[in-house]
C-alpha cells in the first residue's frame, strides 16, 4: 500500500471513530443464525433458471457447467443423480433434494472444517479428541493471572466440553469430520440446537432465574440497557427494541422469553433449501407422485444445470429483446 493510500485510509478510520461518538453502542440481534441465501440471482424461472442453477449445485460449480456442451452437462447431472438419491431405490425424495442442496450450499463450511480439523488432529488419525482439542486451544483458557478472568475461562472449558459431548454420537471423546463440525456449528444440527438455545440462556441470563426478561433481551444487544437519558436516536431505539420484544419475541405474552421462545428467536425457521427442494420437484415431477426419477430430472435438465447451448439461447433472446 502506497503512502497516499495509508493516508487516506487512517483519516477515513479517524472520521468514523469521530462519528461514532456520542452515538447509542447498538449490537445487532447476533445471536440470530440466519442462513445463507442460496443465490443472489433473482428467482424468476420465466427468465432463466440461475437462481435455481446456484441453489442445486453452488455459484462456483454453476459457473462450471455454463461452459459444458449440453451433452457433458447432461453427462454430469446423471452422475449428480445418482449421488443424489441416497438410498439407491431409483427415486429422489423431496428429502433427499433437500439434504443435497444444503450440502452444496454448506461445502464452504465443510472445506473450513476440514482445515480447522488438521490443525487440531494432533496425532494425524483423522479424529479430534478433547485432550487434543484442549491442548490446542488451551492459550485461550489459561493465561490468565486474574482469578476473576481465570474463572471464567474454566466455565469456558466446561462449555465446551459440554458440547463436544453432545457432538461426539458414539461417545469415544473423538470427533469425526460430521462431529466436529456439529461441535463448532451446531446451529446446523438438530440434535444440537437445544444446547445451543440453552448457551444463549445461559449468556443472556443475568440474574439467574432460568428466563429472559425484556432488560436482559434488550441488554444482550444494546450496553446502555436502562438509561432513560440520552439523545432520542437511544430513546427511539430501546422503544423499539421493547415493542418488538413484546410482539414478537415473548409469544405467550407473559413478559420472558423460554425456551422455546429462544429457539423461535435465535434459529428462525429460513428452510431456503426446503422451499428450493420443493420448488425443483414439483417443477419436474410429471407423474406427481411427489418424488423424482432420473429420466424426469434429465428431461428437466435446463432447469437444474446450465450449459453452453441454454447461454447461447439467452444470448439470442436477450438481442431478439434488443431489437
């Protein structure tokens, strides 16, 4: 980076720390999983099916298949299929669409987990046990002197070990690849979301009384919780903050959050890969039988992949419009 640009970027960073003064500290609601988007691609079949490209094999691999004859794509689709339809009884289930697209749209996700894994799998065996787990992220936990810190750096371990237990399915104290990425994502697992609603609990929870007040939602987002005075951006804030609270987080209306409300508030039901799942089969199931063989996809092939031949196409309608 060049002088002129170090100049400009520090005063830039100078202008933001003098507009941030005197400005409400708002945190966002970032206990809230939401899920990626699928594509960025509007979805309007009527024009072209990229969003649906994107969403059943990834922006990448789309982009891939783009460049291949209709014959290669159709080639590759068939052998997607067959992946695809994971109990080989010749059909795919709305389910098993479902399974896939989360797949492709998590892949990201796993080739993350895969580094992360190497760097824990200290003795090379493909696993992740909680000694070698430890011993890597020890520094974390145990520098500190203070014993106030030091405490909650050992309530920190126990945490964890909490839920590389839930994680390990077999319980050998090993991780495996689906393991340990349920460990450190466990917002994609169901079996791991009621422990993931009771760490939000426990975070949020101030005075420990099991629940969450409207004080303490409103606190996890926003560090002057309480404060009457101010400049009215604050005001207008917190009053929105508690109407939303009271309309659309305490659902019962008793004035706290359970857990159900929790799970309601942190894992909002986005199925994109559900609602695509159902969008690709009922486009290309013509027998409506509610599931797919590999003859209906291929005849739909235009709709799940692309190739040279279907860019062309719109290469042709896009000047046919021009004219």
């Amino acid at each position: 980076m060049n002088l002129r640009k170090l100049i400009m970027c520090f005063a830039l960073l100078v202008l933001c720390v003098i507009h941030a003064i005197g400005k409400p500290i708002i945190k966002k609601e970032h206990r809230v999983y939401h899920e990626r988007p699928l594509s960025f691609q509007d979805h309007d079949d009527s024009k072209n099916f990229e969003y649906d490209h994107d969403a059943f094999l990834g922006k990448e691999e789309a982009k891939t298949f783009e460049r291949l004859v209709p014959e290669e794509s159709k080639n590759r689709l068939g052998m997607l299929v067959e992946r695809i339809d994971e109990d080989k009884d010749g059909y795919v289930t709305v389910e098993e669409m479902r399974k896939w697209i989360r797949q492709v749209q998590n892949r990201w996700m796993y080739e993350d987990m895969g580094r992360q894994l190497k760097s824990c799998d200290l003795n090379g065996d493909g696993l992740v046990s909680w000694e070698e787990y430890e011993n890597v992220t020890s520094f974390k936990y145990h520098k500190y002197v203070d014993p106030e810190r030091k405490n909650a750096s050992c309530q920190m371990v126990a945490r964890d070990e909490r839920r590389f237990k839930k994680a390990d399915l077999d319980a050998d104290m090993k991780l495996n690849m689906e393991e340990f990425t349920a460990f450190l994502h466990p917002e994609q697992y169901d079996h791991m979301q009621d422990l993931l609603v009771l760490e939000t609990l426990e975070d949020v929870d101030k005075n420990g009384d099991g629940k969450i007040d409207m004080d303490e939602y409103i606190g996890d987002m926003y560090k002057y919780v309480g404060d009457q005075e101010g400049d009215p951006a604050q005001q207008e804030w917190l009053k929105t903050a508690k109407s939303h609270f009271i309309e659309f987080r305490d659902k019962n209306k008793d004035g706290i959050l359970d857990m159900e409300e929790i799970r309601d508030w942190i894992l909002p039901n986005t199925d994109y890969a559900g609602a695509e799942a159902k969008h690709l089969v009922h486009m290309s199931d013509a027998d409506r039988d509610g599931r797919l063989t590999k003859a209906e996809i291929m005849n739909k092939y235009n709709l799940f992949v692309g190739s040279m031949a279907t860019d062309f196409g719109q290469a042709l309608q896009h000047r046919h419009d021009e004219f």
